[in-house]
DNA sequence: CTGTATTTTCAGGAAGTTCTGAAAATTGGA
DNA sequence: TCCAATTTTCAGAACTTCCTGAAAATACAG
C-alpha cells in the first residue's frame, strides 16, 4: 500500500469496517482511499495506491457507481475517467442511506406486507402474523421519520439531532403554553399522529 | 425446512436480510424461527424446524447470545435450555443498534481521534486529516442524538419520531414566543447547542 | 480506417466462510 | 460415584466470495 501514514491506517480500518457490512474490504478501501485524496484519482492512481490489480479497482468502481457513491470528472485532452467522492459528508451519508433503504428495507416492507395480507393456516402462523405486525409497524415509524427529516436542510438537520431528547421538552412546554386550564390534559399524541399534510 | 408456509417466508427473507448484513443466512433464520415461535424453543426444535445440523444451531445461539439478542429459560425438571427474543420489538431493536454501536462505531470513533492527534507528514495527510475530521464530527453528532434519545421510554420515542421534522416548526414557534421583540433574530442554535445537563 | 490508450469482462485459482459429523465436555439425577 | 441427556468443540468437506491476468471491448487521435 503506497500511501502516507495517516491515509493508509484510515483506508485499513475502513476497508475493515466494509468487510462488516455488506461491502467488501476492497471496495471499502477503494472508498477510503478517495474520500481522503486531495483530487480526483483515475483508476491507476488507486491500483498503485492500494497495490491491487487494475480488474478488482475497476470492479470496485462500477459497485460503488451503482450505489451513487461517486462523483466522475473528465479532464481536458486526458482520457481517463477520474473519481471522487462527494466533497459534502452528509450528501455521502444521505446518499448511503438512501440506497440501503432501498434495496434491504423496502423490499423488506413488501415482503410483511404481503404475508401480512395472507390468511393464516395455522396458530403458529397466526401468531407469526402478529409479531410480523409489530415489525411492520416499527419499520414504518422508522422510514417514515427518515424520509421526513431526509427533505431538512443539513443546517436544519443538525439542529434538530443536536437538540435529541430536549425535542420532548419543548413539546412539554408547547403543551402547556396551549392546553387550556380545564380542557384535556396535553395533545402531545394529537400532534404526534398529524401526517405531514402543513 | 418444516414451518408453516407464512412463517417459512419470513424466516427464508430474514436469513437474507441477515447475509448482507455482516450476520450470516443461518443465524438470520435462527434469530427469525425464535422471533416468530408462540413460545421458547431448545435447541433441537430449532433443527427441526430449519433442518440444519445441531452444532451449527448450537453456534448460531452462541452468536446471537454475544449480541445480547436472546432471552434464555429452564424448564423445571428439563434439562434442556429454552430461548426466545425478547417479546418487545423496541428492546430488540436498541440491543442491537447497541451492540452494532460498540462494535462498530465506537471503535472507529477511537481510530479517528488517535489519527487526528498525529501530526501530519505531508500535505495528503494534511488534506487526510481534515476529511477525517469533518466524519469524526458527523458520527458524533448522530451518535449523541442516538445516546441521548435512547434514554426516552418507547411511549416518547415513538411520540418524537412520529413528529419527524415538525419539531422543527414547534421550535420556530418557540423562538416567535420567546424572542422580545428587538431582540435577537432567534436562538434555535443556542438551544441546539446547550448540552443535557438540565 | 488503424493504432494506441484505456476500461471492462470473465474463467479459473486463491482465500475465506460456513456447515457437518464425530468426539469431548458438561450437567444433574440416581 | 456412574450414567445418560445435552451441549460444545473442532478438523476438514462443501460452498461462496474475491482477485487476478489475459482477452475482449471501447474510445478516440491521427
């Protein structure tokens, strides 16, 4: 591996950190590898950087373009294609969650959907249906809230993890400021269930 | 594989699910014969039902037992080990989100911190150090709004992810409250910024 | 066109992982 | 203590994924 310290134990862990997810080491450290470059690299930069052959940085490069990972740039009267990754981190974070949505939630989703729909032919499957019910739901909540938050701007965004729990706080207060003495004791829930129709 | 046919659907998705994640296919299936079964099973009735050998069930359960992930039970007079999930999907889901915590990020938050305190060798490096940095400071982000929100009862987690960004209007409305008039334009970034000590 | 620079594809070998059956270890009752 | 039930371990077979070099495809300047 032909790269200055600080790079190359970052590429290393990375590409560690890949292999535990579905992405293979490789391709984590070919990520790595130009999430920290200074310019765009063409795929000879990688394979000398990485010391791998120029059929698995050019295998690398088509995974990480089919997940939306990288940015292309042509370079006047050169030929080669050169890669970076997005200069903004969230855009890269986005852009993964995003595609990890897509390809292991949603089908997810559709799958409990469906057997969720099917009559149960048995009491085991009854009761399966049950908990796939429940998972269904958190599922839901879960997507529901990313894909709200997801339309924030990264400003925004920010503002509102820094916040985390305080968030309910406020609600608290929100409540009190505008529950009339004598009327109901808090709407927290009514808000809570309000769809983004404002 | 001897389920019934909703179930078998389920368990054959998860183990699935399970081997793009770094968990593999027979583990993901163990983990959904026991999230769906109406009561604890022992080890044999996991072969049974998946119809794969003993030992790789005996591995299987040990792994999922390193992820926290199992509830075990005697039975009186039976010496045999009964294991289910646990019943409330919520819990499920922070244990794992936990334990891929501490084995994942948290690791990688230690290798960040020690590559930013080196001193640079070169201007790679240098340029290295600054991506490096800016990830450092995203990871921290979400994983302090992920520390932080973890310590709400489901009851107000689920009240603040079905908000989603609507927080963010409750808090303008704050601010209009709030803010004397002449005053200062606004303080969502001070509140976002105070840390939980109240 | 032709020739050169570059990228992509792919068969097959290397490396890694998962699974099994057999054997060893553990457990608790008699 | 011994024994039978149960669980765990582990060497190697079976399977999967990954990587390479060689060949094919592509792209474009002259």
């Amino acid at each position: 591996m032909n790269l200055p310290p600080i790079c190359e134990a970052f590429v290393l862990h990375f590409g560690e950190m890949g292999s535990r997810w579905g992405i293979n080491r490789t391709v984590g450290q070919i990520y790595a590898v130009l999430f920290v470059a200074e310019r765009p690299l063409c795929a000879d930069e990688v394979v000398e950087r990485l010391g791998i052959s120029r059929s698995n940085v050019s295998m690398g490069l088509k995974e990480l373009q089919s997940w939306n990972l990288l940015r292309q740039r042509q370079i006047q009267g050169d030929r080669r294609e050169f890669f970076t990754t997005p200069d903004d981190i969230y855009a890269i974070v986005r852009t993964l969650v995003d595609e990890r949505k897509k390809r292991e939630i949603d089908p997810t989703l559709s799958v409990l959907r469906e057997l969720l729909m099917q009559t149960p032919g048995s009491d085991e499957d009854k009761h399966a249906q049950a908990r796939l019910r429940e998972m269904h739901e958190l599922i839901e909540l879960l997507t529901n809230w990313y894909a709200d938050v997801q339309k924030l701007e990264t400003e925004r965004l920010i503002q509102l993890l820094s916040l985390g729990s305080k968030v309910v706080k406020v609600l608290e207060l929100k409540d009190r400021l505008f529950t009339l003495p004598g009327g109901k004791a808090g709407n927290l829930g009514r808000v809570a269930n309000q769809n983004s129709n404002d």
